[in-house]
C-alpha cells in the first residue's frame, strides 16, 4: 500500500493556541446522493415517484463539509449541482459572518462534484476568491473551459494546485491529502481525501471503480482511520432492470460488504455508504437494504450527520 500522507504544505494558519474541546472540528454531512440527486430526472420508477410526491424522501448529490470552530472556517468537499441548499445547510451550523468558506476541495470533473462552483459566480453569489483546491487536470479543465474560466478570470474563485499524495494544512486544526483513484476520467483525474482533524481522521472517496481496480488495499485504508465515506452507488447487480450492470465500474455496497466481511466489528463501524444512486434502496429508510448494511455492523450516511474530527 502506498502511504496516503508524504508531504506537508502549508497553505493557511488560522485560529488560536488555546484550548479547544473534542466537538471543535467536525463533518457535516450535507448530501448523499449520486450525482443527479434523488429523485433524478426523468426517472418516474415507484422508486422516484414516492420522493417527487413527498419532498421529506429528497436528498441532495454527495457532498461533506468540515467546520472548524478554532479558525472559524468551513470547507466543502465537492460543489454540487445542489450546492444553494447545502450552502444554506452549512450556514445553519456555522454561519457566514462568523465563519468563512475557506477552500473547496474538488474530487473530479463529473456533473455531482465541480458544476455547483456557477453559484460562485457572477450571475449568481458574485464570491470573492473562494479557494477552490484541485488537481492538475482538474485545475487545467476549470482555467480553459467556459463557463468555468470566466469565475477565474472574475477572480470569483482562485485555484490552488492539489497534488497526489501532498497534504494540505487548512487550518492549524485540519490536514487535506488527496489521493489519486481510479476512475473514469474523461476531463480530469478522480482523488479521494484523508481528512486529519485534531483527533480523530476520515477518508471520503464518493467514486471508484471496483476496489480491485485500485493498487490500495481498501481495508488497510479503512482500519487507518476512524470514518470511511465511501462509494456506495448501487447496492447489488441486477438493480438496474435491461443494463448489463457488469459494463458499471463501482463497487457495489454487496460486494464492499463481502470484501470487509472478517474486518473487526470495530473496523466495519468505521464504513459509511455514501453517494447512493435513485435505484439504490439504501435511500428508503427501513428498507431491507438499510437493514442488512446495519445488521451487518456498517453505517449509511445520512444528511445532517456530524462525524467529530
């Protein structure tokens, strides 16, 4: 396995020398979904139809926030396509004014994780030098493509080159080391992050292929950390009816599961699914899915979840 932490750069060194208890650093978990969110367009399934008719069942594309409340700063980890709600979500627990946007942290140039960045721009929010972080390809794709260039050239956002295995020092409380997995990457390379608060560590890898695919031992990641946000969208092959779901490159929640099976009960706490497709029962609560992933000793993310750091 390769290390997931080699080098430190420092990028900011906000907030205090005091004391700060145990809650100061946390996740916030603002959404769940696949790209397309759920219900996703077009899909009148009975699946989709119980959330078009109830707005209780929606839930917003994957996304996670930390919020340090030392340096009074936030940072999001992908800017969705629903990034107007999960902004509003974010200022709920730590508000502009009090707390400041203080980088996002991009995985990939698929339509869930980079096209939310228009609210920063001028037809929208008209920010001011957001921080955005990204890797080489991604920060290429974002400086010579419109509209993505204009927020550039508008200085709505700067961006921040990220580089494989390099850590980020957020903030004097938080470390950000993004780690190249594999993917499809049409427009830019796919990251996963280690996210290194004052106690206690993450990981979010919202896509993937198979864990075979990736020349990392997924467990041996698992067990170095205490939170393991991962990939979890679709649930078990045959779930999409008339799609030869082989040509689907993630790993599916029954093949994770099987694979973490001799993993301690300890480690399998430490799994969250997140990023789940429409088709992926482990959005319907107290489905037989959810179950299973429970009775099994794993967790399902859930919006509004807080993970302390």
């Amino acid at each position: 396995m390769k290390a997931i932490c080699s080098l430190v750069v420092s990028v900011a060194l906000l907030g205090s020398a005091t004391a700060f208890a145990d809650d100061d650093t946390y996740i916030y978990v603002l959404g769940i979904a696949q790209d397309a969110g759920y219900p996703q367009a077009g899909c009148y399934q009975p699946h989709c139809m119980r959330a078009w008719e109830d707005k209780e069942l929606r839930r917003t594309t994957s996304s996670i926030a930390v919020v340090d409340q030392v340096s009074h700063s936030k940072f999001l980890f992908d800017a969705t396509p629903d990034m107007r709600e999960q902004l509003f979500r974010l200022h709920q627990v730590a508000p502009d004014g009090s707390y400041v946007l203080n980088g996002v942290f991009l995985t990939h140039a698929h339509i869930g994780h980079y096209t939310g960045l228009m609210h920063f721009g001028h037809e929208a929010m008209g920010a001011n030098g957001v921080p955005v972080y990204a890797m080489p390809r991604m920060h290429e794709f974002l400086s010579q493509n419109g509209p993505w260039d204009q927020l550039v050239r508008y200085e709505n956002i700067r961006l921040h080159p990220l580089h494989d295995d390099v850590t980020v020092r957020a903030s004097k409380q938080l470390r950000v080391t993004p780690f190249l997995v594999p993917h499809r990457d049409e427009y830019s390379e796919t990251v996963g992050y280690r996210i290194d608060g004052p106690d206690k560590s993450a990981v979010f890898i919202p896509d993937i292929d198979k864990w075979e695919r990736w020349d990392t031992d997924i467990r041996v990641v698992i067990r170095s950390v205490d939170y393991a946000l991962l990939d979890a969208a679709f649930f078990a092959d045959g779930e999409l009816p008339g799609r030869d779901m082989s040509s689907i490159l993630h790993p599916f929640v029954s093949e994770s599961m099987a694979l973490f099976d001799g993993m301690s009960d300890d480690e399998k706490a430490r799994v969250i699914f997140i990023h789940m497709n429409h088709s992926n029962p482990l959005l319907q609560k107290d489905s037989e899915a959810q179950r299973l992933v429970l009775e099994n000793g794993f967790r399902v993310a859930y919006e509004g979840m807080r993970l302390e750091l």
